[in-house]
C-alpha cells in the first residue's frame, strides 16, 4: 500500500512538475530538446541499441552494417522528435493538432459513414501514432474509440487516458474491447503491430522477411461486429507535419477467407516501412517469438474454430 502510494506521488511529481508544463511550450523550443535527447541517444544513452540492431538484422538482412547503423541513427532522430510531440500531445488544441495531422482525402469520410456499419480503423505505430490517436475524432462523426492496453504505472494510465480523451475518444481496455461496439456505428481504432502475448493463439504471417506472430484480433472483432475496415497511411512531410490518407481494405469483412484481412493490413505497414524504414518503433521487441513446430496443426485448428463461428452460415 505505501510503495503504491510512494509510486503515485512520484508521478504526479513528474507529470504535473515537468512533463505537462513542458508541453505548453511551443514546438520549435521542444525540438531543441529532441535535439538533445538525439545526441544523448547517439552517444551517452543509446537507447535499446541492443533490441534496435537485432530488430534491424532480422528485417534487413542483406544492408551492410553500415546501412543499417545509419537507420538506426535516423531511428533516433525520429525517436526523439515523438519524445517531444507526444508531450506536445498532452495539451496541443484541435486546432493546431488538425493543421499538423493533414487528412490528404476528407472525401472517402462520406464514404465511410454511407456504409453504415461499424468501422475498425487499423494502423501501425509508425510516424505519430498518438497524434493518430487524439487527431481522430475530429475526422469522424460516428462515436470513436481506441483499444489498448493499459500502461504499468496507474497515474500515468490515467492521466494519458485523460488527455487521449479530451476531444470525444474513449479508451478501452483490451480485455473489454466489446464496450467499443455496443455504440452505433462505432469508429473503433486498433494499433495492430505489437508482438502477441502467446506464439500460438496468433497468426504467423510473412513479414520483412521472414515469418512473424500478429495478433489476430482486428480480423477476429471485423467479423465478429460485421465491420468494414480501413488503414491509416501516415507519412511525415516535414518536422512536425504529417500527411493521413484513409484507405478502405475491405466494406464487408465476411467476404475474406481467414487470414486474408490481418494479410491486408500487414502488407500495408510493410510496405510504410520499406519507404521508410527509420520511423516505425525498432526500439520494441517484434520477434520475440519462435513459431512453433507444430504450426500447421495448430493453424488448422484455428482456421476451423474460425470459420464454425463466422462462415458456418455463408
């Protein structure tokens, strides 16, 4: 009880002394900070350098060592600009939010609400996802939601879910994901990258390279709440500027054969990475997983489970 209490004071301290009093400066005077942290991570603090040249061997096998130093380097200048836009994201208003988060094509927003079904809007964490977060309901008309998991340290859960909501987004928790469909019509926002809990309850799916677990939960909620599904494409136009371009991957999600759509939307955040490679989050630990031996049965398995809860009546 006393050490929970001792970890929630100490947060606050930091959040209300330093990070949220940060975030009120403007963002010219924070990218000097990034300019610091960029140094530091290049020199004194390098950063999961570790986990970063493991991740970049395994996806880019055939750069020389050379290349693949420097997209680390380029990692870290990335790194350290969203360090400071994601404190930025703490206070930033709508208004400037919508001019540094450009939506390239407003008119497939129509499109969208035309089909009259619940939308599942998949993305990566690629470029800046938390803007990607509190940028989405100004977008969408429908009630918006984004599923995740809850971080470790209780106030700062709270205080980031907060700030992630103070434009109409509700948070929801992973484990409850179904309150994010009992609104009509929900736009429903799935950061669908990050490695799975379990090797087996998973697909495994060729990706930069070789074979890779992903969380088959997008699919798995499309077919289950009868969405259509979209991509966010977010690519960075200048320090501090991106450009979203929304594209529809299926309208009707009963119409794909299992694995077809957690494909799509692999494929898509394969090919952000290969045009440019130094912004999705090397720092996080993709492949820790072995695909199991017995893969094929199990996959078997899964695909019959699927598709007796979803196609029996097709």
């Amino acid at each position: 009880m006393v050490a929970r209490q001792i970890q929630i004071l100490s947060g606050a301290l930091l959040y209300y002394g330093l990070v949220l009093p940060l975030s009120y400066l403007p963002l010219r005077i924070l990218y000097v900070l990034a300019d610091f942290l960029f140094i530091l991570f290049c020199t004194l603090l390098p950063y999961r350098k570790r986990v970063i040249d493991q991740n970049l061997q395994i996806a880019f096998p055939n750069q020389s060592n050379e290349e693949r130093k420097q997209i680390r380097k380029d990692f870290y200048r990335y790194f350290a600009d969203l360090l400071v836009e994601s404190v930025k994201n703490l206070s930033i208003s709508k208004k400037q939010l919508m001019e540094r988060m450009h939506l390239e094509n407003p008119e497939i927003l129509e499109e969208i609400k035309a089909l009259n079904k619940p939308i599942l809007l998949v993305a990566g964490h690629y470029n800046n996802w938390e803007w990607l977060i509190t940028a989405q309901t100004s977008w969408f008309k429908q009630p918006s939601y984004g599923i995740g998991m809850p971080l470790s340290h209780p106030f700062w859960n709270q205080k980031l879910t907060e700030r992630r909501e103070r434009f109409g987004l509700k948070v929801v928790h992973a484990q409850n994901y179904q309150e994010a469909f009992e609104a009509k019509n929900p736009v429903v926002l799935v950061l669908a990258d990050q490695a799975p809990s379990s090797p087996t309850e998973c697909l495994w799916i060729p990706f930069l390279h070789q074979n890779t677990a992903v969380i088959f939960g997008p699919e798995y909620m499309a077919n289950k709440f009868n969405c259509s599904v979209v991509f966010a494409d977010i690519k960075h136009s200048k320090r501090g500027y991106y450009n979203v371009n929304i594209k529809v991957l299926v309208k009707d999600s009963k119409t794909l054969h299992y694995q077809e759509l957690t494909r799509m939307h692999v494929q898509k955040l394969e090919q952000q990475i290969k045009d440019n490679p130094t912004r999705w989050l090397w720092s996080h630990k993709r492949w820790k997983h072995q695909q199991p031996a017995n893969w094929h049965n199990q996959l078997q398995m899964l695909k019959s489970r699927f598709e007796e809860k979803f196609r029996r009546n097709a």
